[in-house]
C-alpha cells in the first residue's frame, strides 16, 4: 500500500509538533507516542505522525514492551506502517533493549541468586516469539565466565541437549552454572518437561562437580510485566 504524505511538520498544529516540543523542552516531556511519531516521520492521508504513532501503541496494548514484540505482519497490518516505517521502528526498539544488554556488558558480572540471573538474562530473551534455552557459566564467587544459547524452538518448547552445556562449562573452566528460558506465552508455570530437564541437568552437574544453581523461566505476562519463576526459590533445586 503506498503512503499517502497528510502534512509536513510544519504543517502540523503546535501541539502535535513533537520535534519542536523535543528541542524546546528535552526528550523527558515527550510522550511515547510523540517519540514514535518523530520516528514514522510522516502520517497519512487524514492522521497525522502523531496520530498514527497513537494507532501504533494502541495495537500492542499501549506497552512499549510488546510493541517491541511485534514483528513486519502486525506493524503492516496498520495503515500507513509500510515497510520504511516498520522497519525504523522496530530497529529503535531492538536498540532499547541492546543498550541494556551493554550496560550489563560492560562490568563484571556477579550472578548469586535468581534476581541477578533475571536481571542479566531477560533482556535477551523475554520479548521473544519462540522459546530459548541458555546457560551461563560461573566462577567459584558466581563471576559472568561466559553465555551460551543451547536451543531455539517455537512457540511452545525448544529442545535441550545436556552434552552441550557441559561441553561449554569445561571451556571456560566453570565451577557451577545456571540455566534459564522462555515462555512466549506468558505462562511462567514449569511444565514437565522444564521439571525433568532441571533434575538431569542437577543430576549430571553434581556428577561432573560442576554445580547447577538456578534454573528460570521468563515472560512477559499477561499483565504486561516482565517476570521470572525461579526452581531454586522453590526449592526444585
């Protein structure tokens, strides 16, 4: 479909100018849909950027957190979000979470109990559309030595081969390591199989003397908050 231009910035009423509101006022007093709007650029025929911005929030529930979710078939479907709009949004989106990651990155890591295990791996996988298992290796005083993505699956399981994770522990000389996936679902309850694959994974690593200390599963939940359910909190580890 291609996009119709409604008004140039210029055009548009001052209140609904949100490149001016930025330079005047600083990106603070922005609201979302005014920082979205300066992305897309340009509405369409009868909608301004902002209004479009608005349309844009409303589809993921008005949660920046499943925006970012969204893949080129939900944004496309909105009118007016082709594929330069799409595609600029949801780079700046991808950007959001990266900086986090970095900010992670770039100090030594200590991981020595659920909170910090979710702190460290959620922003990797909580937003995604498929399942991924990963495991992080520790130092005796629970030092970051290094993270590994063991599997990618779809919708509702992914596939965990033990072989893998102990192979990557002895690489990097780990003393102990932690696991942890996620739900696209929402659900944070362990199924099964997460409950046997834990027990194995304990099995072997107390064998191997390579410790297994904590095992999570996050999600984003329905509620539109990122969380984690965690085995060894209770006490399945």
């Amino acid at each position: 479909m291609n996009e119709k231009k409604y008004l140039s910035v210029k055009e548009w009423a001052e209140e609904d100018q949100p490149r001016e509101k930025l330079f005047a006022l600083g990106k603070k007093q922005l609201s979302n849909a005014e920082l979205i709007a300066i992305l897309l650029r340009t509405g369409v025929t009868g909608h301004s950027a902002v209004d479009l911005a608005k349309e844009v929030l409303a589809s993921a529930g008005n949660r920046l957190t499943d925006l970012s979710r969204a893949d080129f078939k939900q944004l496309n479907s909105i009118h007016g979000m082709a594929l330069a709009k799409s595609s600029t949004l949801m780079a700046a989106l991808e950007l959001g979470w990266r900086m986090q990651s970095e900010i992670n990155d770039n100090k030594e890591l200590i991981i020595n109990d659920s909170q910090s295990l979710f702190n460290y791996i959620a922003k990797m996988i909580v937003d995604l559309d498929h399942e991924e298992f990963w495991a992080i290796y520790l130092s005796n005083r629970g030092k970051v030595l290094g993270r590994q993505r063991i599997s990618v699956g779809g919708m509702t399981e992914t596939s965990v081969d033990p072989r893998i994770i102990f192979r990557g522990a002895l690489e990097v000389k780990a003393v102990s390591f932690t696991v942890a996936h996620n739900h696209p679902s929402g659900k944070l309850t362990p199924s099964r199989e997460d409950r046997e694959l834990t027990r194995r994974l304990q099995e072997a690593g107390d064998l191997m003397q390579i410790k297994l200390k904590e095992h999570i599963i996050v999600a984003i939940t329905p509620t539109g908050k990122a969380d984690y359910y965690s085995f060894h909190d209770n006490g399945l580890i």
